[in-house]
C-alpha cells in the first residue's frame, strides 16, 4: 500500500515539476491572474467589391463591409418586401453601377441598397456618375441577393456635368 502511496506521490510531484506548480504557494489573498481572453470584434469591417458581394452574398451576412461605387439614382427597389423588410416610409433604396461594365451604365440591381431617410436627405444632391465610398451591413440573403443597410455613404468624387451648348 505504500508503495501505491510513493508512486503517486511521485508522479504527483513530476507532473507539478512538469507543469510549473511545484513550489508554489496558493491563499485566499494571492490574486488570480487570468490569461486576457481575445476579443472577437463584431463590427469589423470588410473591404470588398460590389461584385464580391453579388457573387457570394451568404458569406457576407451579418458582416459589415466597405465599398466603392458610382452611384447610379434613387430607387423605390425592394422595399416593404416582406422577407427582407425595410418599409419604404423609413427608408429609401438606391442604385450603384456595375463595375464590370465600362461602355453604358447598367444599374446592379441584384444588390439591394437602403438607407434611412434621415441619411438620404443629407445625399439628395447626388447625381448619376457620382463616385461613392458605402459602409453597409449585409442583413439578408433573401432571393439570393444581398440585401444591406447603408450607415454611412461618403462622396468621394462628383461626376461632372454635361453643359449644354
């Protein structure tokens, strides 16, 4: 039986040597230092394209991203849909141009853009052309489109008009 006693005991010890605890003393007043645990940031943003969001919505759901754009108008698209509700007295859609279409303007309305109201009056002098920097949320995938929620929107280049001659 003592023998059982001096093994554990032993081993005790080694896996205390082993593991850095041998030696050392513990009470009610020594302070506990915990390891600072990682912080996972929610709101991190993601910088993308328009087109990486058309092409793989899901993988952007829930995440914040940025992006350029040119604007493109206004637009009334997808709102009080139900499966994706964003009630057209709160909020206003908007257009962006596709990026990989150089020659005429073709609206990416597989994306769909809103903004509170509150938020669009501060942009009503943007113009078709205009270049813009978007900082959205991706809250649906309804139809497999992405569906965001605009929280900021930064001209950052305005088109020039055409003068009439």
């Amino acid at each position: 039986m003592n023998k059982k006693i001096y093994i554990t005991l032993a081993l005790t010890i080694s896996l205390g040597v082993f593991c850095g605890t041998y030696n050392k003393t513990y009470s009610a007043n020594t302070p506990v230092v915990k390891k600072p645990q990682q912080s996972v940031q929610a709101n991190k943003t993601i910088n993308t394209t328009s087109l990486n969001i058309v092409a793989n919505p899901h993988k952007y759901l829930n995440k914040t991203i940025k992006m350029q754009a040119t604007f493109d108008k206004f637009s009334t698209l997808g709102l009080d849909y139900s499966k994706a509700l964003r009630e057209s007295s709160k909020y206003i859609g908007i257009l962006i141009q596709r990026d990989d279409v150089l020659d005429h303007n073709i609206p990416l309305s597989e994306m769909k853009l809103f903004m509170k109201k509150e938020l669009a009056e501060k942009h009503i002098d943007l113009d078709t052309g205009d270049k813009i920097e978007i900082t959205a949320t991706v809250f649906s995938t309804a139809l497999n489109d992405p569906w965001l929620d605009i929280k900021n929107l930064t001209v950052i280049k305005k088109a020039k008009k055409e003068e009439n001659k």
